[in-house]
C-alpha cells in the first residue's frame, strides 16, 4: 500500500467535497484527515501518471505562509520516503 501524506498550508482545510471526490477514485482505498495532514491509501502504483487535487478551503488568515511537504511512501517501508513541497498561495 503507498500513502501520500499532504501537510495542508497553516489555516487551511480539506473541503469535504475534496475528501468524496478522492474517495471515489478507483485508486484511492481510503483517506484520513488528522489535525493539519491529508492521508491518502493508495492499493499500490504502477508507471502510469496520476493527478490528485485536494480544494482546500481557508478558515484562518495567517500571514508569510511557508511551505507545506508531500511525502509519499511504501506503507510497510516508510524508509523508502519521496519528499516535495508546495508553496503558500502568493510565493
């Protein structure tokens, strides 16, 4: 199983609607929303590409906004870990 582990930017949520569309991907086992971090359960990857948009929704205004990270990693080797980021909106 692969997980993708989306830290959501500082004052900012998932919108429901993000989590149901994800959901009903083929692709997607299940997701997880725990305090700031999105996790996605994917059932395995092959070598075709995939797009996954999350809609997020701010609730807090919060000023120099810092990059948030996309880890993506083997459930049962999390040792093999693939590291991003993704900047705050007007950077």
């Amino acid at each position: 199983m692969v997980v993708i582990e989306v830290s959501l930017l500082s004052g900012f949520i998932m919108t429901s609607r993000s989590r149901t569309l994800l959901e009903n991907r083929t692709i997607v086992k299940k997701t997880e929303v725990k305090a700031n971090v999105v996790y996605i359960y994917l059932e395995k990857l092959n070598d075709e590409s995939q797009t996954f948009i999350l809609q997020l929704e701010q609730v807090i205004q919060v000023k120099n906004l810092k990059p948030a990270s996309i880890k993506i990693y083997d459930y049962y080797q999390p040792g093999e870990l693939q590291i991003s980021s993704y900047p705050g909106l007007g950077m």
